[in-house]
C-alpha cells in the first residue's frame, strides 16, 4: 500500500515535466467572456486534444468579465479544477486562451499537474504532423521560440549560479541565463537553416516562372476538405483524414487542364482562429507558396454552422502575409453533406464581370469537379493572355525608355577605388 501511494506520488510529479501528450487523460478549461463564438471554440479544442492524441475527460467553464493575472480563474476555480482532475484521473490540463508564462508556473504549483494553453497545443499537433525538412524546422523554431517565452523561474534549479573561471565569490551565470542564451543560439542556426531552405523554394519559383507554369495555392479552414479537394484534382493520393491539422507541409503537383496544358496545384496548411502569431511567422517558407501563387483557391465547409467565421479568419491571415490581393476562387465544399439545402447540386458562379467566383462541390463524391476544373482553366488562359500584353509592351518600348541611363564615370586618373589611399593608374 505505501509503494502505491509512492507510485502515485511520484506519478504525480512526472506529469509537471511531460512534454507530450499522448494517450493522457485532460481536463479542459474555458473562460466565457461573453463571446458568440465561445461554445464553438470551446468544442474545436476538444478536437485539437483528440488530434493531438490526448482524451478529453472532462470540461470546466470560468464566467468571468476579466481574467486574474496570477491564476487566470481565479483561486477558485482552480480548485475545482484541481479536484475535477482528481476526479477522472486525469494528468493534463488545457486551457483554451494563452497563458502568460507567470500564469502557467502558478497553475501548475496550485493544482499540481502539468498545464498546457492553446499555441503549446496546437505547437504540439504540428511537431507530430511535420513530415518534411522544411517543415520540421519550422516546427522546431517555433517550440524554441516558444519555450523562449515560457523561460521563467518555475524550478529552483533555474536559480543556481555558476562562476565563471578565475573568479571567486562573484556573481556568476544564473542556469535560466545558461538556458535561454542556449535557447537563442538553437534559434539563430534554425533561422540561417530555414533561410537556406527558403532560397531553394525561391530558386524553384523561379524555374516556374521562367516557364510561365499558372500556379495554384489551395488554403482554408483547418478540416475545412482542402487535402481532399486537392487529391481529386490531382489523383497524388496525399494524407487526408476528419482531423484537424491532418496535413501540414505543403505538397505541389502538376494537373493537365483541356484547353490550359499544365498548371502547378499547391497543398498548404490549414487555418485555425486565434492562430498565434510566432506560428505564422515560424511558417512563412511554407505560407510563401500561397504570397506567389496565381490564384487562390479558398476552400470552405459549406456545411459548418459557422462558415462565415471560419472564412473571414482565413482572410485575416491572408492580409497578415501580404496575400489578400491575389485572385481567388471560393470552392464551397461538402454539400454533399446538405443535399436539402444544396437542392440546385454543383454550381459556378461568376462575378459582376463574368469570372468565376465561387464553385460549389463535393470533392468526396466528385460531384461538380468538371465545374471547378473548368474554372481554373479558364481563370489559366486569362492570365495568359495578361501576360503575353504585358510581354509585347515591353517590346515594344522605346530604347531610351527600357534601359535606364547609365551614370557618367569619371576619367582613369581620376577614380579612386580606394578613398582612404592615394592612388594613381601607375600603381598597376
């Protein structure tokens, strides 16, 4: 009976220091501010956990006009989370706000498990989703940032000083100095990695572009279908699955258009709301593929109760990375799913100046792909001709306008490479 007590003691105290998830029972933890969309976010975190592998045992609501800056929900309701834990045996607590790094040390000193916030989780699903070289870096600096952030004086052993050498009694390095000076270093390497990693994207780019290859990049909601959108159109048989966050690195294939030849269909990450911002920053070499492409394809789950909301949180990110002026196309996904209120089937609609604006489909059952590849075939020849006019525009420039006048150099004698040195054509 007393090792068991031990067992579970010690058990207990593991917990604080566990970085994954896996398997682990959790409680999760909202606080209602009186938002609209509360009960929605607080359901899309049940499936973050379920995606990240944990099981969701239980959920407690804090009702509060202002969050406590020491324990977030106050003394009180920390306890009741303390005993819901004890409850159903659960050894993992999220929160669905971020925590400041002072909140999460106390929280996890009150109620004595370990504590997670909405960006650790979502950091979590991308570093076991990360399949490539590109995308695993960006995983990593993103968790070193992160972990950059929550560098704070949770442990003792973060107080302890060490000396430097000849120096005796003085002040010495504190280990959270030593930390987050390693921290910063493993930071600064994967960013010089990430860049390197980024002009080979950009040298392809190039190569596209030389081609005059019509680019296409799918984006949308996390689980909004887009994978699924994306193998249909290009038989590449990618990863897709009713998770969130099923796909995170970006996957490109070439698809035969009747009437447009090749155009180059992009695959990237899904969006979620309130997406941290270090995410999209550690994410920038793979969002580059949607800042470059031709033409957006913004997939929608024409079926979700708040498809509104989830557009206009994939616009926000749009505008964030500089991309909210490229063409784009809405597919309205799975109406596959509401054949009572789909009752006209697959669709293509078209703006005030003709063009196609927003496809309405089922990738699932192919209903209404014929629609959507027409569409981009048409949207490829347009671009075409825009840039086969801008061509001959440059052709048929006048010589004095395309090049730009050449700067008047001074004589031999009298250029100087070198200011600070006297010089003369007789140094040769």
């Amino acid at each position: 009976m007393f090792l068991l007590a031990q067992w579970s003691s010690v058990r207990k105290k593991l917990a604080l220091y566990k970085t994954g998830i896996d398997a682990a029972r959790a409680v999760l933890v909202g606080v209602d501010t009186g938002r609209e969309d509360f009960a929605d976010s607080m359901a899309e975190l049940s499936l973050l956990a379920e995606s990240a592998g944990s099981i969701p045992a239980a959920t407690v609501i804090a009702r509060k006009g202002k969050t406590d800056p020491a324990l977030f929900i106050g003394s009180g309701k920390a306890n009741e989370v303390k005993k819901v834990m004890e409850e159903q045996d659960a050894e993992l607590v999220i929160f669905n706000h971020p925590l400041s790094p002072t909140q999460q040390r106390n929280l996890e000193r009150h109620i004595g498990f370990h504590v997670m916030d909405r960006t650790g989780l979502i950091l979590d699903i991308f570093s076991q989703r990360a399949q490539s070289h590109i995308g695993k870096t960006q995983v990593e600096l993103a968790q070193v940032r992160y972990r950059m952030s929550r560098l704070v004086r949770a442990w003792s052993h973060l107080e302890r000083q060490r000396g430097g050498i000849g120096v005796r009694g003085g002040p010495g390095e504190t280990q959270m100095e030593l930390d987050r000076r390693m921290l910063a270093t493993k930071a600064k390497r994967l960013e010089n990695e990430l860049e390197k990693l980024q002009r080979q994207q950009r040298t392809q780019r190039r190569a596209r572009s030389r081609k005059d290859v019509f680019s296409v990049s799918l984006v949308g909601y996390t689980n909004a279908g887009k994978s699924t959108v994306f193998n249909a159109l290009t038989k590449a048989g990618a990863y897709a699955a009713d998770q969130l966050f099923a796909t995170l690195d970006t996957t490109s294939r070439k698809v035969h258009l009747d009437g447009a030849g090749s155009i180059v269909v992009s695959d990237t990450v899904g969006f979620i709301r309130e997406l941290p911002h270090q995410l999209v920053e550690a994410f920038r070499a793979t969002l580059d593929e949607t800042i470059h492409a031709d033409l957006i394809l913004h997939v929608i789950d024409a079926c979700s109760p708040v498809a509104r909301e989830q557009k206009a949180e994939v616009e926000a990110v749009l505008r964030e990375i500089g991309a909210d002026d490229i063409p784009r196309i809405e597919v309205m996904n799975k109406i596959d799913q509401m054949p009572q209120t789909f009752t006209e089937g697959a669709l293509l609609m078209r703006d005030s100046e003709g063009i196609p604006g927003q496809v309405f489909l089922s990738a699932k059952t192919g209903l209404g792909l014929d629609l959507l590849r027409s569409a981009l075939a048409e949207c490829s020849q347009m671009t075409d001709r825009i840039r086969v006019d801008q061509n001959r525009a440059k052709v048929q420039m006048a010589p004095d306008e395309f090049l730009a006048p050449l700067p008047e150099r001074p004589e031999t004698s009298e250029f100087n490479p070198i200011p600070n040195r006297k010089y003369s054509p007789h140094d040769a």
